[in-house]
C-alpha cells in the first residue's frame, strides 16, 4: 500500500489473534471458532465481516509470541446465530491438524 504523495510503502500491521489464550470468552461478532492445538498452537476462524459467509482459517503458535502460520480464506457454511457447522468443523480441524503435522513445528 503506497502512501499518497511520498511513494513509500506503509509497514503491514500484523495479524493478531482475536481470541485470548487464557480466556474462553468471545465477543467480537466476526468470531466464529477457535480452539487450542497440542498446548501450543491457537486456531480460530474469523469472518470477514460479522455476516459474512467468508472468513480466514489462522494458526497462530502461542510460544512464538503468538506468531502467525497460517491464514486461508475459507467458505462458513453454518449459520451466525448457531455456530459452525459440524461438518465444516471437522473439516477444519483436519485441516489444522495436517498443517501443524505436516510442518508448521518447524515454521
């Protein structure tokens, strides 16, 4: 992104987790799921808006200040008011789980 008049790019604000390792509470409405991974990695999916039928998959690893992974544009097939669902939810997971097995230790 350039900045009008001086032609220099502005440094990318870094991606951070909307859900708090030691708090299970949500209250930002683009929330749509998170979970905790091998006591190290938080996961969540994020809506792009808080309607929004698309969102962001993100792995973050915990014990590297909450580093970013992973961040995949996804398709949210369950409803706002109900939560994921289960099928997406599994699917999700495997997901994450062939990531952080497949190297994301090693990121």
């Amino acid at each position: 992104m350039a900045d009008s008049g001086t032609g220099k790019s502005k440094p990318r604000t870094a991606i951070r987790p909307l859900a708090k390792w030691d708090n299970e509470e949500r209250d930002d409405p683009r929330h749509v799921w998170w979970a905790k991974f091998d006591g190290r990695y938080l996961v969540e999916i994020v809506r792009s808006a808080p309607k929004s039928k698309h969102g962001n998959l993100r792995v973050f690893d915990h014990q590297d200040h909450d580093r970013l992974l992973l961040n995949d544009r996804v398709v949210i097939v369950g409803d706002p008011r109900y939560g994921p669902d289960l099928a997406e939810l599994a699917a999700w997971q495997a997901r994450v789980s062939a990531f952080i097995d497949g190297g994301a230790r090693n990121a």
